[in-house]
C-alpha cells in the first residue's frame, strides 16, 4: 500500500455531557453561588459593604478570591445581588394583592409573612435596614424602579379595596409602610426586644403572641367602620 493510500487515524469524537452531568454542574454553580451569598450576607450586615472585604468574604465561603470574582464581578454586584434576593423574598406576598381577595385575610397572611422573614432572615432585613440609614447609595435605582413600581400597583389594589367598602379609608402608601415597619421591627431591633422581653421570634409562643398582637393593631385600625 503506498504512503499516499494510507488510511488517516481516526479522530476522536467530541463527548456531549449527559442531562445528569449538565444538571450535576448546574448545581455545584449553584451551591457555590449561595455559599458566596451567605458569607457575605453575614459579613455584609455585621461590617456594612465598605467594611468588609472580598478576602474576607473568599475566605469565609472557602473558595478563592479569583473563583468569587468569577460568579460576582465585584464587591458591588455581590452587595446588590443579596439585597435583590432579599426584595424578591419580601414582596412575594404583596405581589399577590388583587381584588378579588378578602382584604382582612390578605394582610392578615401578609403580616404572618413578613414575621416569619423577620425570623427566619433577621441578618437580610439589618442589611437592608443598614442601607436605607445610609441613604441607600447603592439600591437607590432599585428603590426607585421596581420596588416604586409595585408599591403603586398595590396602593391601586388597596384604593379598590377601600372603595368597595371593605377597608377603611386609610393612605395605602401609609398603610404599607406601617405594615413593613411594625414586622421588620423584630429583625431590625431583635437585641432590643430581646433585652426587654427575653424572648425572640424563634420561640414558637412568643410569635404567635407578637402575630395576634401586630394582626389586631393593624386589622382593627383598618376594618370598615
């Protein structure tokens, strides 16, 4: 056989990854991803965003400053991106006002809700408490463009509801900010409440009692006259 006819070696074939290896890589991305949140939640609203560090936050999550950078593109689009998760958390359930609801029923579930966040999340809602005291520098376009944007959808809801005669004629601006302030209390001032009361929202009594106590104030101040 002359050179000329030799048959070429054969070439290997790239390997497509299977679902299972694609899914597998999808959530190591994202477990790397929620540890790198959760380390710099804690350090974020402990220190604030200038007092912490991107080493310190590597080092907490164990991973190495250039694998940090690689999901986050700086120290900035970190901060931002907790702060975000932590809105898409809160406004869930406002999100969900609509007409056609029992207004009592509807932010009676939205107080528990907002409890439950003050429990279960207390350092996201310091972090944010820490931002707006700092005059939001950061979040203020969020502030301004989403979360503006749904508090006027739901303020709309709210006027519906008054109209009707199912709620008292209250500002819906007020009433939203009275909602959030009253809940986030026991997050924002949890050493405080805890110094007085010796108690915190993880003991299953004292949320209830808070819950009646909170629902009671607001429901009664709102229902028709």
């Amino acid at each position: 056989m002359s050179k000329e006819t030799l048959p070429s070696p054969m070439k290997k074939s790239a390997r497509t990854p299977s679902a299972a290896t694609l899914e597998r890589r999808r959530r190591q991305i994202e477990d790397k991803r929620n540890a790198i949140q959760n380390a710099a939640l804690e350090l974020f609203s402990r220190f604030g965003v200038h007092g912490t560090s991107l080493d310190q936050i590597a080092t907490k999550a164990d991973v190495s400053k250039t694998n940090l950078l690689y999901y986050f593109g700086s120290k900035e689009d970190l901060y931002l991106s907790v702060l975000r998760q932590l809105l898409v958390i809160w406004l869930a359930p406002l999100r969900t006002f609509s007409l056609e609801q029992d207004p009592l029923e509807a932010i009676g579930n939205y107080i528990r809700y907002k409890l439950e966040i003050s429990r279960d999340h207390p350092a996201e809602s310091r972090l944010f408490c820490l931002e707006i005291l700092q005059g939001a520098p950061l979040l203020l376009g969020e502030l301004e463009q989403p979360l503006r944007e749904i508090v006027e959808a739901k303020s709309a809801v709210i006027r519906g509801w008054i109209e009707a005669g199912k709620l008292a004629p209250v500002d819906p601006h007020h009433l939203i900010f009275t909602l959030w302030a009253t809940t986030q209390h026991y997050a924002d001032f949890r050493i405080q409440v805890e110094a007085i009361l010796g108690k915190t929202l993880d003991d299953p009594v004292f949320f209830e009692e808070v819950f009646t106590g909170v629902r009671a104030l607001i429901i009664d101040g709102i229902r028709p006259r």
